[in-house]
C-alpha cells in the first residue's frame, strides 16, 4: 500500500470555506484514515483510530450463539449461551486451542460479573467439563478465543491466560473465581508480541460483547490528568504516517 508521509504544524493550512475534513499541504490534496486531535501525542492519536468489528447471529437471533471477528485480526470471539453449548460443540472452532471467559451474575454483588478464565487445548472438552461443574454453575455464557489460522498452540493459550487474568485483576470490575493465578508459558520474543497484540484485541472486543472487565475503574487521579489534557489548548505538531487516499478530520485549533 502506498503511504504519505508529512509533518502537520506550520506547513498545514486549511481552504477557506473548506469543512469537509480534507487537507491541503504543499497545493495537493490528499484523504486520510485517521482523525486528527490537537493537542495530543502521537501515542494518543494513534488510539484514536476507528476499527470494524463484525458480528454474526449464527442461528439469527442474539440470544444463540455469535461469532466477533475484528477486521485484520487472525483470531476471533464466539459468544456461547449456555443453552447453546451443544450447538457450539458441533463447529470446528470447539476443537482449536484457545482461551475462555466463564461469565455469571456475582450473587452478593449485582454490578458485577463473576468470572472464572481458562484455555485449553480443545475449548469445546473443557467447556463440557466446566458445564457439569457444580462450581460453576454461576456461569450463563462463555465467551471463547481462537485463532481463524489454526497458528494458536497449547503455549499460546496459556499465555493467554495467565496475563487474561491479570488484567482482569488489576482492572477490578469483576469477581474472578480463579483459586490460582495460572502459571503461563515462556514463548519467543516475537510470539510474545503477537500475544500481546492478541490480547489488545481481546480487549476492544469484550465490551462490545458486553463485558466490560478489562478497563480499570477511573480513579481521581487518572480523572484529573485526563481533564487537564482536555483543556489545554496548546496546538501540538505531529509526524503522520497514513494511506494518502483515506479520510482525515483535523482540529480547527491547529494552523
């Protein structure tokens, strides 16, 4: 794909008139993917990107089974009722290594979820396992992770869920049930990144699923830091690298 590289700061000037997110810089125009915030860090803006999320009613209906998928993502989400377990045992999916969110009302606490986080090396076995569990008869739905590529192994999973579990944890908003923390895998350095990109998009996935238990509770301090980044008002040069065909949407207050 080809790409456009350009620095954003005194260079950039807005048309007259013009509001309809485009740009022009150095007398050619150009779109853009991303949106522009100022003030903001790179890191920042590129938070800021959209994503897709694909969803699909497999029976039709949102209380059967749903299978997320995040566009460019190698893994995908499957939404399992339990009363659909069944159905679920019977897709390829159930026989892939993965990691796993058992989910259930916490009984003391009606705002929260009780929670308990595996993996296993065939999902759809351990799930039956768990159903039959009285001691996890909390549980109403499971939501699984598989790779689309079969490329997760047994180690994957693992790793999956060890670090699952501690950011379950230090995100406090659910009631894990784990009597452990689970012990992990020691991978290669770059199977750890991709692990860890594995687990970013568990993360965005989850609330749209309706589990929000990965994003930490807001503490006056991160409240306070976060107002006064809003309210500065200092325009901040940036360096963007972006498709030069795709949409961009920039902050008056840069020029």
């Amino acid at each position: 794909m080809r790409r456009h590289s350009t620095r954003l700061g005194s260079d950039w000037r807005r048309p007259e008139g013009q509001t309809d997110g485009k740009c022009t810089i150095a007398g050619r125009n150009r779109s853009w993917q991303r949106t522009a915030f100022s003030p903001t860090t790179t890191g920042a803006f590129m938070a800021q990107r959209g994503r897709s999320i694909r969803m699909f009613l497999t029976d039709g209906t949102p209380a059967g089974l749903i299978i997320a998928e995040i566009v460019n993502w190698t893994g995908k989400a499957l939404v399992v009722p339990r009363p659909a377990l069944a159905g679920f045992l019977k897709r390829e999916e159930a026989q892939s290594a993965g990691v796993y969110i058992l989910t259930g009302a916490d009984p003391d606490d009606p705002f929260r979820q009780q929670l308990y986080v595996g993996q296993s090396e065939t999902v759809g076995r351990r799930l039956v396992e768990h159903d039959s569990d009285p001691k996890k008869d909390f549980f109403d739905r499971a939501i699984v992770f598989v790779s689309k590529d079969e490329n997760l192994t047994n180690a994957h999973a693992r790793f999956l869920e060890r670090h699952l579990t501690n950011r379950i944890k230090v995100a406090g908003r659910s009631t894990p049930t784990n009597g452990n923390t689970p012990g992990g895998a020691a991978l290669p350095e770059a199977d750890v990144a991709d692990m860890e990109y594995f687990l970013d998009q568990i993360e965005i996935v989850l609330p749209v699923l309706g589990l929000d238990v990965l994003r930490p509770i807001a503490t006056a301090k991160s409240q306070a830091a976060g107002a006064a980044v809003q309210n500065s008002s200092a325009p901040t040069a940036l360096t963007v690298s972006a498709p030069f065909y795709a949409p961009m949407q920039l902050s008056a207050g840069m020029g």
